[in-house]
C-alpha cells in the first residue's frame, strides 16, 4: 500500500518529522526582536518569576513530549500523502497532536526566555496553523470520506472532548476511543 510500510525505514521517520514554520518564525522573529527591542516580562519578578519559568518549563516539556508521541505514532505512515489515517496514541485524542505540541513549545519557549515578543507572535502563528490545519483536514476527508467524517466527529481538532482515559465517563469508550478506533 502506497504511503505504508512494514517497518519504518530512516528515510520515512525523517520526512515525518515535523517543522512547522510557522511557530518557528514566531520564535525566531521574537528570539530577533528580543536582541533589537528587549521586551522582557520584567513586572514579573521574585516568585511570579519562578513560577512563570516552572510553567514554561512545563510546556516545553509536555510540548516535547507530545510531538516526540506524534511522530512515532505516525511512523509507519508518510504524513505528507498518508494512505491510512493515524488514529492511535496522541492521535486518539487530538487530530492534530504535533500541532499542539509546537503551540507548546512556542509558548514554553516565551516563558522560560520571558520573552514578551515570542509570546506576542503565537497568536498569529497559531492563526496560520489553524489555516493549515483547516487544509490538511479538508484534504483527508476527500481522501478517506467516511471514515474521516467518522474520526472528525470522535475526536477534537486540537484539544477537548473525546475520549481520553481508558475508561472515559460518559462517552462508553473502554479501551477505544468512540468511533472503534483501537488505541
């Protein structure tokens, strides 16, 4: 099956690794303006400061971790014209977990660096990963019709509702998300 292989190869899991320009632009753009312009969070101080840094710290970790989840999940699939849907790991919850993994790196990254101009540019690299994702998304329910309709209606765009746990209340999903997909 085209876009499918038995067991990953290098060349598959490095064209799957995902780069998303736009929160590398914000970030880079605020890393830039940072040096020309400092704007720190600098009212922030003492145990505010720490706090923000801890929490920043969070984010990129988690934000790490989900993107790092996202690409294995996906190893068997080229992402770029993928001939089955990725459905499980991140995938069970999010439709789009590697893009809520850069949003937080993006943030985790303002925080911990306090840099007010990485922050100011993640609401306008979020927008364009929206646009994006609006893209891709109509793209797969083109290629898969149903059985995207179906994952669509299961599992939210970023994040949300669904079917998290094993034993999600309210939602009878016990070892699957709601649409049957196996985790």
């Amino acid at each position: 099956m085209p876009g499918t292989v038995a067991a990953p190869g290098w060349q598959l899991l490095l064209s799957n690794i995902p780069l998303p320009e736009q929160n590398l632009l914000g970030i880079a753009a605020g890393a830039a303006l940072q040096r020309l312009v400092p704007i720190r969070l600098s009212r922030v101080t003492g145990r505010r400061q720490r706090l923000l840094r801890i929490t920043g710290g969070a984010s990129l970790a988690a934000g790490g971790v989900l993107v790092a989840w996202s690409w294995w999940a996906a190893r068997r699939t080229f992402l770029a014209r993928p001939a089955e849907l990725v459905t499980s790991g991140p995938y069970s919850f999010s439709r789009n977990p590697m893009s809520v993994g850069w949003t937080l790196l993006h943030l985790g990254t303002g925080l911990v660096r306090h840099n007010a101009w990485t922050l100011a540019a993640l609401p306008a690299a979020a927008a364009a990963v929206h646009r994006q994702v609006l893209r891709e998304e109509a793209s797969l329910a083109a290629s898969f019709g149903g059985a995207f309709a179906e994952y669509r209606r299961a599992v939210p765009r970023y994040v949300g509702r669904g079917c998290v746990g094993r034993h999600s209340v309210g939602r009878g999903c016990v070892g699957r998300n709601s649409v049957g997909f196996r985790r």
